[in-house]
C-alpha cells in the first residue's frame, strides 16, 4: 500500500477535474502540489508509472490496489495534481462545484485550453 504526505499549493483552491481521455475514464478530483510536496511514505516500490500520448505526464498508480494517487502535470511539469480521495479525511464530494479543465483541446496540442466546465454535486439528504 502506497502512503504519501503532501503539501498543498493555495490548499483546496486548485481543486479541478479533467476531461482528456484518462481523466474521464478515472473520474479523480485533483488538487495541486509543487513536486517537491510531496513525500512517499510507505509503498513506493509499489508505484507505478503510466504515461501515454505525448508521454510528458507522468500518472502514479499503487500496483496493489490500482488506485491513482498523483501525477506529475504536462501543463505544469513542476507540478503534481493529487487525488483528493487519497487524502485522509478528504472526499471528492466534499465540494460542491469543480471546475473541469479542458485536456482534449490541450494548448501543447494546439487547443486553447482552459475551463470546459463545471461539474456540481448536491447532496439529495443533506
């Protein structure tokens, strides 16, 4: 089992989701993290990389249980985007509005990127 702290850039305000192809297969609310925010604590050989397109982002899976923890960010390499469910206490329906980023008209792809939208989340017994 992977177990890692994390230093979170401007706390939740970064939140975001992602609509490119393994965003919107692996449904993950993200928040930001310099690269140096990050400490593994326990499970890092069982880490697991996975890259795909351009190959410049760099997504960290636990080879254990196949949950996604991080990934090193292609719009920002300085940066992780973490899973927001892999921090203690904290789940993805914990807030009520995510902006959803724009990853299939990616600007290093000649897309201009940017907000796609907005995904919201009501609690029905609230």
């Amino acid at each position: 089992m992977v177990t890692f702290s994390v230093e979170l850039l401007n706390g939740f305000e970064t939140i975001r989701r992602c609509d490119c192809s393994i965003c919107r297969m692996r449904g993950a609310v993200v928040v930001s993290a310099e690269l140096s925010g990050i400490e593994v604590l326990t499970g890092r050989e069982c880490l697991t990389e996975y890259r795909f397109n351009k190959k410049q982002a760099v997504h960290y899976f636990c080879s254990k249980c196949g949950i996604y923890t991080f990934h090193q960010r292609r719009s920002n390499p300085g940066q992780y985007g973490v899973n927001v469910a892999c921090l203690e206490g904290i789940s993805p329906f914990d807030f009520a509005q995510v902006q959803v980023m724009d990853g299939i008209h990616h600007p290093e792809d000649g897309g201009n990127g940017g907000v796609a939208g907005i995904l919201s989340y009501r609690p029905i017994n609230s």
